[in-house]
C-alpha cells in the first residue's frame, strides 16, 4: 500500500501543477492518472514534416491571455516556453445562413491577444512533468473509491485490467471536473448532499465540444490576405482559425457546431469529409488537399465526459464549492480542477489558479 501526505486524483494541468507546488514545499505525494498519457484536457497531435522536424497541433485547448491570466503566463515564463502569437492579419471568411455564399469581410484583432505555446500546450505539461518525481505519478489508474476511515483516506483504484491499487493520504486534491468526480468515484462516508449536487449540475468545459485540424504544405490562404478565421451558420464548424506552425504546416482549426448527440450517429469519416467540404468553400480548392487531419470529439472521452455532459450547451460553468465545510469530509478534501476556480473556470488559467488555493489551504494535518 502507498502511503503519502496528499494524494492528487488526475494528472491534467491542475493535477500536474499541484504536484509542482507539493515538490516545492517538501511535501510528499502521489499523484493518479486514468489515461496512459498525462494532459487530461491537454492533448496535442504530433505531424513529422521531414522524419527530423515535428509540428504539432492542440486538439484540446490552444489559447492562453498573458494580460490578465497573469498566473499562468508567470508559469509559462518560470518554465522558459516559448510563446506565438495566434495569427490574425487579413480578411475573415463567413458564411451567414445555409445555401449563401460565403462573403469576405473585414477581420478582426482580439484586443488583448491571444497566445499559443510553440510545440502546442502539451509543452506546458512535459516541462511540468519533468520537474517532478516520476516515482510519484501513476498513469492507467483508475479512482473509483474514496473511504474516509476516521483517521486518513483510503484512494482505490484499478488499472485496465482490473488490478486493484490501494493509498492512503491525509488529503486528497480533486484534479478532475467536479461531475466526473462526483459521477464517477464513490464517496464512504456520502459527500454532503448539497455539495454533491453543486458537484453534479457543474458543467464541464469542452465536454460536448470537438475540435478539426487541417494540415497543409504551406497556410495558402495567407497570400490571399486571408487570416484564416471563418464563422459559419452553415457548418459544420461554427468558428474556424489558423494553427498553423511558425516556418512549418499550414493548418486550420474550426469548433464543430454539431450537437454531440448528433455527432454520435455520424461516422468520424464522413464528419471529416464535412469538414474539409467547408473549408474548400471557404478558401478555395487547395483546402482540399490536406497532408492530415485530426478530429477530436470531447463528448466521446469517458474521462472528461459524462452522459450528462452530451445535451451540454458548452458555456463555462460558475464555480462549484470546492470542499465540505462540515462533516467527516470537511478539510481532507479539495476540488482544484479548472471548474472550480471562480476566476477563470475551464480555461488553462483556471487549472493553474484552483491548484494553487488547494495547495495554499491544505491544513497542517496534510504535512503529517
């Protein structure tokens, strides 16, 4: 049995960030992922151009806003990434209602801008890993059981083939939407009705979204004075943008308009050729000669989605209390995945903020 003062349930950006926090104040932890690959939300396809040089693209989140998501782009900076400015010179495409034209329009510059990582936001993840005790981190495992025994928490969890792993800790750290954690792992004692129920009816951010990804030999549309931004009330993508790679790809994302519940009676095939329909009306025929292309649907992920999360309308939630303030569950255990900030809930930003007040406010009893 592994034993450890704090135990943290998810390996995503709060959950990596936590256990950064925790190696610097000396204290010790383990750390439980349920994918084989650490990022949760994070995740970043990987396109070898010359079998030396690599592109890589977000399939996941892609943006942070250094001007007023301050914390995190001090996080960024401490970590010595390199940053991109996403792309927005030139005209914009949109199409404004089925079977229209799509027109060209003046395009638009976000006032504060918009940045990427350069090698996308899993760079963000690997410098975090690397600075931390490998030792301590276990990826495959599955939470599914929390027992308060009066005296520390018993975390159980099963890896793929059923093989069960039991810790103890004085504290454990929630690194994981509030409805996963709420629908997915089971509390002994029962969580505290209330809280349990805010946990529940908290929306998870990118849960019913998916994303699409168009790799090219060079971002065209740019020598048309094209900034690679569209909006569509035709679809199947609503908002389109450049991703493309600084001296690498070409590359257009879009954020599929779809209904997941839609999504799910449509072949991956068939939504991509959809997509890449689109993007030839949009830009012309070269879109269709993509090198790759990437579709990752969110809703189909059981551990960022629930059912609940399918009919989502895909707005960020309000934050959710993060922990109990009476009973056997009152200062032992801490909700820090993005949902719960109350500054930035589901952004990047809002992972680096909610870990950061749980590791802040544990008590003196998880140093024992």
């Amino acid at each position: 049995m592994k034993k450890a003062s704090v135990a943290i349930v998810g390996g995503g950006l709060s959950g990596l960030y936590a256990a950064y926090l925790l190696e610097k104040k000396g204290i010790d932890y383990v750390l439980l992922e349920a994918r084989s690959t650490l990022g949760g939300r994070i995740v970043t396809a990987e396109f070898s151009i010359d079998n030396k040089n690599i592109d890589s693209f977000d399939l996941g989140p892609s943006w942070f806003w250094p001007d007023y998501q301050q914390q995190l782009a001090h996080l960024i900076d401490e970590l010595q990434l390199e940053t991109i400015a996403q792309f927005e010179e030139g005209d914009m495409m949109v199409e404004h209602a089925p079977n229209e034209a799509a027109v060209r329009t003046h395009g638009y510059k976000s006032a504060l801008p918009s940045m990427r990582l350069k090698g996308g936001m899993a760079a963000l993840i690997e410098a975090l890993y690397l600075r931390l005790d490998a030792s301590r981190i276990f990826t495959g495992q599955i939470v599914y059981q929390l027992n308060h025994n009066g005296q520390y928490i018993e975390i159980i969890s099963k890896d793929n083939s059923g093989q069960i792993m039991t810790c103890q800790a004085q504290h454990v750290l929630l690194a994981l939407p509030p409805r996963l954690a709420a629908k997915s792992i089971a509390f002994y004692p029962d969580l505290p009705v209330d809280l349990s129920a805010q946990w529940q009816q908290t929306a998870t951010w990118m849960a019913p979204h998916a994303k699409y990804v168009a790799i090219y030999d060079t971002p065209f549309w740019q020598k048309q004075g094209l900034s690679g931004a569209a909006r569509s009330a035709q679809g199947p993508m609503v908002e389109i943008h450049d991703a493309s790679v600084i001296d690498g790809s070409g590359a257009l994302f879009g954020f599929i308009g779809v209904p997941a519940s839609v999504r799910q009676s449509v072949s991956e095939a068939v939504l991509k050729a959809h997509c890449r329909a689109q993007l030839v009306r949009l830009f012309g025929v070269e879109a269709e000669n993509t090198k790759r292309e990437y579709l990752k649907d969110w809703a189909q992920e059981p551990f960022t989605a629930t059912a609940t999360d399918v009919s989502g309308d895909g707005q960020h939630a309000s934050a959710p209390v993060s922990k109990a303030t009476s009973g056997v569950w009152e200062n032992c255990l801490t909700g820090i995945g993005s949902e719960w900030s109350t500054q930035f809930s589901g952004y990047l930003a809002g992972a680096i903020d909610a870990a950061s007040i749980g590791v802040l406010n544990l008590p003196e009893s998880a140093f024992s």
